[in-house]
C-alpha cells in the first residue's frame, strides 16, 4: 500500500504526552514528522531528551513559530498545556490545516463552563462549536469529517468509555455517581515538583482535588450528552447530571484505574450488564469487556491502545460498580489523538496502534 | 517505674502481623514475650524468619502446643488466619488468660453473619457475646473491662474511623454509602501467590472482591451500631445500614488510603464538617483531623498508629467525602492490639506506640 | 512482500518469556504461532493467561506433545526451565525441526562445565557442538546457518555485550572483571516464590548467589571467545579469564542495569573507548552507544530490543568502567530469539523488533 | 531518670535529614528541640511541612540567625547543603557550642582535597584539624571527646564499614577496591529535579557520577587511616589506597546497599572472613554481621540505625565480596548524629535509637 505520507507538526513535544506522540507516530505507515516544538529543549536532539527514541527521530526541538509550522505541516498535534492552546489552535484552523488538540482547550462545548473551571477567557469561541470531542467510540462520524479533534483528558477517557453504555439505558440514577480514579504519575506531565518527587510519591498514595478536578466538566458533558440527550445547554428542563469525581495520585508510572459507582434504577445482574457492554462495544477494536475485575488493570494495557473494562452488579446495596484500565498516555492521550487522525485521514482505525499491552 | 513485666504469648507469630507485634512488643516497657508460635517457621529463629528483628528477639519458632502456651503466657496474641482461631481463643479463655484475637473470627456479634461470610460454623457462640471490638475509639471502657479482644480488621479500622463521626450525627443517607479502599500488599500475608507476586503487582493497580470482601459486615456493624443504635440484630424494624466496599490492591508495602463518599442529609459546609470531626476525637491520641486531603497518605503514617482523616463536603453534587489513612500492620492489626493491650492492663493507653510515622 | 507465514510452537510457554514470545510474534508478519504448550495451563486460554493478549492470541495451552508439536509446526521456541530443554531439542532436531531454545541447556559449549554448573548430566552432547550461542553481534553467520540456537541468558546478554570491545582489543587485564548486574523481577519467573513476594522485594534490593550464578560459565565461555581465541578447552595452555558476577534482586518488573569494571592494562581516554565501541557495534540495529551513563537505564529500552551502552575510563583509579541496560524479557531472552530467528529464515535481522522503548 | 533535658537547635531543617533529626529527636529523653531553621519553609509549622510529625513537634521554621541560635541552643546540628556548614560551624564554635555537622565540610582533614572535589575555598581551615569524623565504630574515643563532630556521607558510611575490617588486617589488595552502591532516592534530598521525579525514576536505575562523586575521597581518608596509617598527607612515601566507587539510583525511598569486590592477598575462606567481622565488631551495637547477602537488605534496616554486613570469599575468582545495607537517613546521617552526640553528652550511645527496621 504505496501512500505518500502525511506531514506532521507537534506542538508542546518535550513532555510526556509529545513524547509519546514521536514514539507511536515514529512507527506509523502514513505520516512523517516533520517539526517538534518544544520550550524547555529547544535546540536538544529529540533523541538526547528522549533517549528512547534514539535511532528513531533525528529532529530537534524548536520555538513554536506557527507560521513555519503550517508550512511544514499538513496535520498538527498539539501537546500545550491547558489555556495554551487556544491562540495556536486557531491560527492553524485559520491555516486550513488539521488540528488535534490534547489540551482541554477545545473540549468543552460551552464556553461559560470552559472559562469557569480554566479560569481564563476564551478567545475563539467560535471553535468551541467547529472541535469534536475526539472520542471514536462515540463520535466516529464526526471526527473523521472535522478539521479539529479535542483530544479527551485522561480520566475521561476511562470515565466516560465505562459508563457511557449504563447512561445509553438509563440503568443509573443519574445523581448518584461516583467515579474514584486513580492515575500514574506520568499524568502529572513532566515537570518536577514536589508531589511527584519519588520519596514523596512512591511507596503512598494521595487522593486530591477531590469534587474539583477540571476533568469533571468534560465528563459531565458526555455522560449528559449520552444520557437521552438532556443537553447541558437546556436550563431549566432536566436537572444535569452531575458526577463526584475524585482522582489520587498512584505509584505507578503509566496508567489509569478509574472505578465508578451508580445505584441502579431497577434489579440487574451481572451477566445482563456484561451483555450489554459487550453490544454496546461490539464493533470497538480498542474496548476490551473483562469477566473479572482482576483482570483489569493498567499492566495489561501499558503501551496500548486498549480500554479494558469489567462491570457487576452488587444487588445486596443497589449498587452497578465498572471498573476501566487504561494507558493514560495511550489511550487517554497519544494513542487515541493518533486514532482520530486515522479516522480525519480514511487510514484504519487502527493504523500504528496494533501493539499489545507490555506485561508485566 | 518498675512494673512488672507481664508475660506474652503470639499465635501465628510467623506473618506480616505477628512480625509487626513482635516488632511493636520488643519496645514495648511492661511486656515480655515468652513464646512465639509458627506452622510455616517452626525451629526458625525469629531473627532468621525477620531479620529485622535480629538483637530484639532470640526466640526460636514453636509449634502450637496450647496447653503449654496458657503455661506461659499471661496473655495471648493470636495472628491466625480466619476461622483457625475459633477454637485456641475458646482455650485459653477457658484457662482464664487474656486473648488478643487478631483474626475475624470474634468480631462480629452476629453468629449467622459470621457463618455465612466465613463459610464455616463458629463452635464457641457465647464467646462472641463476651468478646468486644477491639477499637478503642468505640469502645475504650469495654475493652478495658474484657477478656476477649477482637482486633477490626485493617480495612474496617479505617472506614469505621472515618465514617463514625456522620453517622453519629446522621448527616449521611445511609444507603449512599461507598467505602473505595486501597491497600498495600502486605495486607494480603506473607504467602505468596501470584497476584502478590511482584512483577504482578508493582506498577499496576487491581480491584478486587467488589462487595464481596469479608470485612463489609464489620463495618456495617459497627457504623449501624453508631447510626443511631439500629442493631443489626433488630430484624423487622429498621433497615439497618449497609455499605458498597471496594477493596484495591496497591504497589505499596503498607497502608491503606480509604476514600469515603455519602449523600448529605442536608447542606453543611466543610468547616463545620471538620468541626465536628476534632470534636469527636477531640481526646483522641491516635486520630489526626487534616485540613488536606493531600496531607492524608500511607506515607505520612508508615510505622505508627496513627490514623490521619480529611473530611469535605461538595455542595454542587450533594456528597461528603472523607479520606483516611493507616498502616495496616499497626493501627489495622498489631498496634491497635496493643493499644488495647494497654487498656486491659491498665497501662497508659500510648505505651509502645508513640512513634510518629516514617517519612519518606 | 507477500510470504507466506511459517508455523511457530511455543514450548513452555505459559512464562514470562513465554508471553513475551507471544507478544512480540504476535505482531510479526511473517509467522503464525500454531501450538503454545504450558505445564501450568493447560487448558487455559492463552487471553486469560495473559489478558494483555486478549484479540491477539486465540489459542489455548496445550500439554506438551512432541510428536504432534514437530506435525504442526516449521520451527520451535523452547522456554522450558533448564534441564527440561535436553530432551524436547533433541527430538525436535532429529524430527529436522528449527529450534530456538531459551533455556542454558545448550549454551555452553563444554558437556562438563554445563553439569558442573547445572547438576545434571547432559545426554545430547553431540547437539552442543551443533548448537550456536544466539547473539547475533557475535555470531551473525553461524545463526543463519544452524538449525540449532541457544539464546543467551538475560544478565551474559548485557554483560558480553558490554564487554566484548574491550576484550576484542585486550584493553582489560583479564583477572580483574567484576560485573555488578542489577536485573528487575521478571527475571525470576512467573512462579511465586517468597523472594519476590512484593512486601519482601519492594522499597528494597539484594545481592544473592554472589560468584555462584549460573550465568557466569557462559559470561566466560563468550568472553574468553573474543579474548584473542583463548579456547576454554585449552586446558594447561592460557589461564582462561575468569569474572567476578553479582546478580542483585532490584524492584523493578524489567530491566538488566550492568555496571562493568576491569583494570585497563594502558593509560586510555573516555573518548578513545568511545570511538572503539562505536566502531566495534557499528552496523548494529541494536546497540546504542551513550554519552552518558545516566542516559542508559532499564526504562529507555522497556519493551525493545536494544542494547544501550555507556563506556568510561577513571584514570584516577586505573579502571575502565561499563554500564549497559536491556529489557531482560526482550534482547534478553524472547526479543533476541526472534533476532536469531530472523536470521535463520532470511528475514530483515529487524523484523518485528522495531518498537522504541516505552519511557516513561 | 530524671535528667535536664539539653536545648537543641536543627539548622537547615526543612529537607530529609533535618526531618530524619525532627523525628528523631522527638523520641529522645534527654533532648527538647528549641529552634529549627528552614529557609525554603520559614513561618510554615513543622507539621505541615513534614505531616507525619503532627503532634510531635509544635515548631514553626525560623530564618537563620545565627546569633539567636547560639542563644537558644546548647548542641547545634547543621542538615545545610555542602560548602554552605563553613561558615554557621565557625560561628557556633566560636559560639562554645558543641556542633555536629552533618554536610561534608569538615569531614576532610586535608584542606586541598576538599577545595578540589568541592570547587569552594574553605574559611576555617583550623577547624579541620578540630573535627572528628563521627563514625563511632573508628573514632569513638575522640568523638566523645570533641566539640565539632562531622557526620560521614551515606555511601561512607556503608563503604567504610563494610570494608575497615579487611584493610585493618591488610587482606584485600589496595588498589583493587571496587564500590558499586545501590542509593534510595531521599539521598537525593527533598528538592524536586528531573532525575528524582517520579516516571523518571521509578521502575528503573542509573549509575551517575562514576568515579567522581564527591564522597569518594572520605572514604579513602578513613580507608587509608585503616589501611596501616598510611596518611594521605604523606606524599611521595606510600601510594595511598584508592578506591573506584560507582552510584546507582535505584527506585527506593530510602536505603544504601553498598556492594565492594577486592582481591585477596592470600586465599582465605569465607567463614574466616566472618569470624573476622564479628570479632572486629563484637562490641557493637548498630552492626549486624549476616549470614546470608540476601539477608542483608534496605528493608531489615529501615527507620533504624543499624548497619547489616555479609561477607565472602570467592576463591575461584580470588575475590572478597562484601554487602552492606543502611537506612541513609538514619545510620546514614541523622541516627549516626545522634549516636554521635549521645557519645559527646555521655549519654548511653544507643538512647533514642533501639528501634528495629520497619520491615516490610
């Protein structure tokens, strides 16, 4: 399959998240990297702040200048931090080029909320409208006729993916959710400091910004959006629903573990649920249904692209529990940017995602 | 002050929690232990078996002979494995020794209760009505009147501790309840098996058991038991209490974070939530109340018997969320023991256990 | 490139090697994995086993069965423990099958030095002169012409790597190496086993069969082959070099970190080691020579199969010093094996080893 | 024992070691800490810079000043970064108070090999000649005697113990020393950097500063004081021992495990060997002379001050291996200053320090 390759842009490369963008796109068919920015390694070879991508991508790292970028670049990633990407994004769209956004700068389908819980005021709210929350399982039309993709946070990604099929039935009472999440330090991007210093991180476990994480919103938004379409936009109809999100901070390098409670609105068993999960992602590549929670954890999906997801039923409380794994660079970051850019470009889906978890 | 030294007997001396009372015993001033039993280590010096103890102990492992340890002992630590305490505890209550009962197996009134989460049949009933849980935080006065102490288990220690100050003034719906723990792996013994085995564990995260753990009765016991004196016995008259528990497997050595969430009753404010939290234990030696949740972590209380709480409300979804801390091997097991120890002897109640935590 | 795909077995495969074989020929384009046999799983899915390779893996674990192992497949991996190896080989062979065999049981060149070391008496010796050591930077021709390879332990892969250089040009005086290994936990297996109980091997580290390993013999037989033809065999002739080597227990899942020392027998330069290594490994896909040691480490070549290494002289102390990181499960055992394989068949030496490193 | 209580003041008190001294000293009899500095923590209480230390210490950290200090204080530790002690040791001297000093200022007697490896000139040169290296299994008898103390390094302490007994009886061949040491990362100290942040260092390793780390030349001073009096000042008579010692990063909170290789002079046999430590040692409370390397870990030692040692011989190579394992923040800094002071003050040398290793 002789196609002419893609020229990529990354904005923002030297943390965590470009980092993995260069490593899953350095083994992509399709595309070639072209440019990396990046502010703290600009004039450093790729190779010498990543050393394992030695061998693999001979660039070096530049000031962002945006018109080189869309010059250089047919498709561009943007791994800026939040309220960093709102300018850039804009003048790339304005450019004509694709844009995949990993910042939630684009995420939120309303500006007042964008601007309450980012505390900035957004200067195109114009593209607020224009981006898709690129999630595939849920917006795969969508995404692939956009020109800009939202990459989902992390949290949400596992959030969301399990319990987007209890919301489609209505099988939770939709005030009652509980999503107690716990991520790998990795999500904490790549800067020192002191929570993420090893002696203060390892071996314990903090829970934090508890009822106040700014991933709450994004959830909130798609659970409503699946839950019979009470958009979040309609005052006054239907109450929202609201979720209490806690995220903690884990002693793991990647991953996320993220376990949601809900009462359930009627009796259900557990083989029922697992039904449906399994209809509800039938044709999904990435969604794996487990039939035992131990079986999902982020070891089993470190370095992939998959979401592995276990669901029960606790009938003695009333209670549905669903538990999801995921790479919270793969899935919850990189890997699912490069599955939006798959289905923007009529690539497969899964095109340079084909690997398996590294276990152990 | 030149007590006596009163005489000690452990049961089960060779796992995590007997090397942790024995750890805890040597420094202890009022105590002297005489002999330490041990299927897996018997003929083992202590100090091979934990090298730790190496100058503190020159015990050698014994095998159970009872009647030889009511010979010895003055009191009796039994750190057996559930339902193998049953009958040793009904001996030497007979030979009119104090026990310390670390196991499940006299920790919850309920006969029936205990036979069906357990799966065997309890031969000594009446003893369970003598027997009284050992948190004296609860229940100081009874513990100090008894002869019979049954140590809670770790994961109940911290979720009763967190949850008793609501449930006391009834802030808390009590079918909202979801108890998501998770614990370091020492929790699971010294056995090996494969889901301890390191390359399985580290790095990686699992939940398991959901609402299905032993230790959910016990805490639906003892926070019924605050909820307004519902009994669990009362059948026909209030529905008593129940809680979604959720146990996780965490890549640390020790600790427990349990992280807490219910409805509110009616709106409150964070302030007067941890109010009424440091009036509650306001005499309290080993409960700290912190203003961050951030600041409650295993690490924090490594090595102590501290049990260190954060409390908040979320007035936007309507839920209280509390975050605790332990060491599982010490105010979940051997120091809570001995806390209760000091209790039944009339030693002051801190004696052997005023080390503040290890950090890092 | 349409070949077509050629018929693997995997012997012993329900391992971490095992599964790192699966893993890594799973995604491989140019074979088929036919029959994966597992003492401990049979009957196993290979998806339950590993769920990491759920969607990649269909098979389920069959007990070993040579004969209909030779029917079904063209070439077979061999990760059976050592001593269980001698007997599969040598049916395979007579069956005029291509074995891959990853235990020690053919690696040693000398029948004596294999049952000293091993214990065993060895009853096909005449396949140890058939059989080549599978590191292709060593013995790139011979692998391509075998039917038989042994592929390397995970700590002499490291360690002869590292070293051959500085041999090659008798830059080290020969009675003076000392290999300090640190290898990560999987390398113990998948077997639990109370040393790598995660509460015993967390938070800390140890140092065990100190000069006692049995990877030294073949750390001596590869370095005394590249130490000027100094033939182990020649007994009475040259002293043989010996090596001091220390394996450490480290609380890491993968990784081999191999700090090297050896007296120079000549005043030489850091620079002037450099250039000789990159000279020496020149044409190597594999190996990566770094400016610095702290670029080296296990968590730049996670999940790939490369070599890094760092090289240094003290002419302060007269040493010369050499650290080197692999990723035990991959170019130290199933990653290199598909290298060997790769060779034997005439494929790109590449071939379904191009993955970076996993970092972070 | 009704003893007053001496006043203490902890200068640089907000990192690891001065947290290490807080929770220390909070359990010794015979001490009240007075004042605690802490630049980076000024007006922050002590337990909310270090939460495990809530109820134990009610301070709030004091800028430095120093005349305030000599005030308060009778003994003054300094936890200060190196090259910064000179100045506050002077003034405290000056001052008539007793100092331990736990930075590497004045552990050097010779002048100019402090000003080579630390890149600073020192002011006081005469206080050089005053200070004991406060290593009181070598200089117990001055140590008691002096008003200056200078703690040892982490990795000396272990390098130096491990190996005084060989060089005391001229076993090992001097220039044969190789000391590759395995370091938790609070050796770091508390200050955030990209090495020490988590992803980058957990579940990996790196060897740093090979050959110059600036402990090295305290272990050779003392080594060469062993090493039958063979000053380093006396150039041109005998060479003096030189030691290549290597660091590792390695993925644990605390803990040294320090591995040293020489050649013997002659053969001998590990049991010799072990008779050899034990006598050498027998009289000492904190060292534990070990079987068993495997027994000889972090985790037997942590939170104590113990210092445990393996020994053997490797007659087939002609090598002596030793193991040792330290906590570096009690044997190495913060417990061995205390031991050091209780020697000063006549106190029993091991007050405040009896407890075992937290294990696991």
């Amino acid at each position: 399959m002789a196609k002419s390759r893609i020229n990529i842009a990354v904005l923002g490369g030297s943390g965590y998240t470009g980092g993995e963008l260069l490593r899953l796109l350095a083994q992509h068919p399709y595309v070639k990297v072209k440019i990396v920015t990046g502010d703290k390694a600009v004039g450093l070879p790729v190779s010498s702040h990543f050393p394992n991508l030695e061998t693999f991508c001979s660039l070096v790292f530049q000031p962002m200048d945006l018109p080189k970028v869309t010059q250089s670049a047919d498709l561009v990633f943007m791994a800026l931090p939040h309220t960093k990407s709102i300018e850039p994004v804009a003048h790339c769209i304005k450019a004509k080029k694709r844009v995949i956004d990993l910042s939630a700068d684009y995420r939120l389908c309303e500006q007042k909320t964008y601007e309450k819980w980012y505390g900035v005021s957004h200067s195109s709210p114009h593209l607020l409208r224009q981006s898709v929350y690129g999630m595939p399982e849920l917006h795969r039309t969508k995404i692939s006729r956009t020109k800009l993709v939202a990459v989902p946070g992390c949290y949400p990604t596992a959030a969301i993916l399990q319990l987007a099929p209890l919301l489609s039935k209505r099988i939770l009472k939709p005030d009652s959710i509980v999503i107690d999440a716990k991520s790998g330090i990795s999500g904490a991007g790549r800067s020192p400091a002191l929570p993420y210093h090893f002696p203060e991180a390892h071996d314990s476990m903090t829970a934090y910004k508890i009822g106040q994480h700014r991933h709450t919103p994004e959830i909130e938004q798609e659970l409503n959006n699946v839950y019979g379409k009470t958009s979040v936009r309609a005052k006054g109809r239907a109450k929202p629903l609201t979720v209490m999100f806690t995220p903690h901070l884990t002693p793991m390098n990647r991953g996320i573990l993220s376990t949601a409670y809900g009462k359930m609105t009627k009796p259900i068993t557990t083989k029922a649920l697992q039904d449906l999960y399994r209809r509800f992602y039938r044709n999904e590549r990435f969604i794996r249904i487990r039939e035992e929670s131990t079986q999902v954890s982020p070891n089993q999906v470190r370095g992939s692209n998959f979401c592995d997801i276990a669901i029960l039923a606790d009938s003695r409380t009333g209670n549905i529990i669903t538990v999801a794994a995921i790479d919270n660079l793969v899935k919850g970051a990189a890997g699912q940017a490069i599955q939006s850019m798959n289905l923007m470009m009529g690539y497969p889906e899964d095109t340079g995602l084909t690997s398996p978890g590294i276990f152990p």
